[in-house]
C-alpha cells in the first residue's frame, strides 16, 4: 500500500474514531448527569436523528426535554450530532468503497449490507417517527453502535500506523459478540416492527414508494422478515474472523 493511501485511512479512521467516542460520551454523560434515561435519549439519541435538519437551531420546535437549554449549548450540541451521524453516516459509504476497490481487505457486499441497514433504519424510520423516537431501543441501539464503531475505528487507526497493542485486538474481534446482537435484537430488529402501524397510519414515503407495485409498509414487512438472516450471515463473518485473528498464537505454539 502506498504513503498516501496508508495517510488516507489513517485519517479516515481517526475521524470515524473521534465522532463515535463523541456519540458514546455524549449519550452516557448526558444519562449520568441528568440521572434520567429518557433525558439521556433526548440529549442523545434524539439529537441523533433530528439534528441533523438544523431542527431546533433553525426555529423548529425544541424536543421537549431540550427547551431548557441554553443558546451556546444548542450549539455545541449541534456540532456533536452533526458530526457524530451526519458527517460519518455519509463518510461510512466510504467503507463500502474501500473494500469494493481493494484499498481494504473487506467483502464489499457485507460492508454494504451494514452501511445500507443503519442508514436505512436511522434516516428513513427514525428520524420519520416521533413516537419510535422515544422508546428506550432506540437508546440501546445508539450505544451499541458507538461502543462497537469506536472499538473498530480505533482497532483501524492503531494497526494502519503499525501499533495496536494485544488487548485492543482481543477487544475489537470479542466486544462484538454481546455489542452486536444487543444493537440489532432489542435495538434495530423490535424498532422496526414498533414502527410498522405508524409506517401503515400514515403511508410513509408514499411519494417514493407510489411508483411500486408494494408500499413502504410491505417492504418493511418483508425486511423485517430477512433481517435476523441477513444478520446471522454478518455475524458467522465476524465470529470466523475472530478464529483467524485470534487463533493465530494458539497455532504457532502447536
């Protein structure tokens, strides 16, 4: 691999690493602080899906649980979720074309396959159902993420500069395992189909889905159906390439 490209992702891996540990402080300080979970989701996980629009900065209405803070705050609170969801939800994509080019040694579908589900569920279902908003999954789900995304991005930086110390590798293929499940199951999989009768009620993204011969209601449907699949071949990945990286010592010593 050349210099530049070594710079590249050393650089994408580092903004990817900064923004998610912000997401993960964000969300968990703001629950110790405010000792409220549901003001933790709103100082988080709602900032998280609604922010991004420059909502209650523009003169959209506050979430509730928000109209108490002040001018300088909303601020700050503005560059964390702009910078934790909307910079690296749309920098994210990059990964799918790394592994599509070869620049990392990643299956470009599977990396597709993760990129296009988050993005799906936050943007489409999320940040369109202010009801979904408030369930303590959501929460779950956001935490998941960031812990997850930050083990990783930080596992890429540390190994790309030639120094990732044992434990972080041990980290980076072994969190997943609790970290995964608990951001899909209870996380993304239970809000989907929480947010089926508002999809139906309301005819969401009808505009799109309109041209097709099935609404957004049976392609989620459908979706929720092939995810736990989908998932599990994601997963079985992930458990292999913890075998090869991990197993590599026991081997030698044999």
């Amino acid at each position: 691999m050349s210099p530049t490209a070594r710079l590249y992702l050393l650089a994408y891996n580092s903004l990817q690493l900064l923004g998610w540990a912000i997401a993960l402080t964000r969300v968990l300080s703001s629950c110790l602080s405010a000792k409220s979970f549901h003001v933790a989701y709103a100082a988080g996980g709602d900032l998280i899906c609604n922010l991004l629009r420059f909502s209650f900065l523009s003169g959209s209405p506050a979430p509730p649980l928000l109209k108490s803070v002040s001018v300088p705050n909303k601020v700050c609170i503005f560059f964390f979720a702009f910078v934790a969801e909307g910079i690296l939800q749309s920098l994210s994509f990059l990964e799918v074309l790394h592994a599509a080019t070869g620049l990392v040694p990643s299956g470009a579908m599977l990396t597709l396959m993760q990129w296009g589900g988050r993005t799906h569920f936050l943007l489409a279902i999320v940040r369109q159902i202010a009801e979904i908003q408030e369930l303590p999954q959501v929460f779950i789900t956001f935490v998941a993420w960031s812990a997850s995304e930050a083990i990783r991005y930080s596992h890429y930086a540390l190994t790309g500069v030639g120094f990732c110390p044992r434990w972080l590798i041990y980290l980076r293929y072994t969190a997943f395992i609790l970290l995964y499940p608990v951001g899909v199951g209870p996380g993304e999989i239970w809000i989907m189909y929480q947010s089926l009768p508002f999809i139906q009620e309301r005819n969401l993204h009808s505009s799109l889905f309109g041209r097709l011969p099935f609404s957004y209601y049976t392609f989620v449907t459908v979706l929720l159906l092939c995810y736990p699949f989908l998932w599990l071949k994601l997963y079985l990945h992930l458990l292999k390439q913890r075998r090869s990286k991990l197993g590599k010592p026991h081997a030698k010593k044999k």
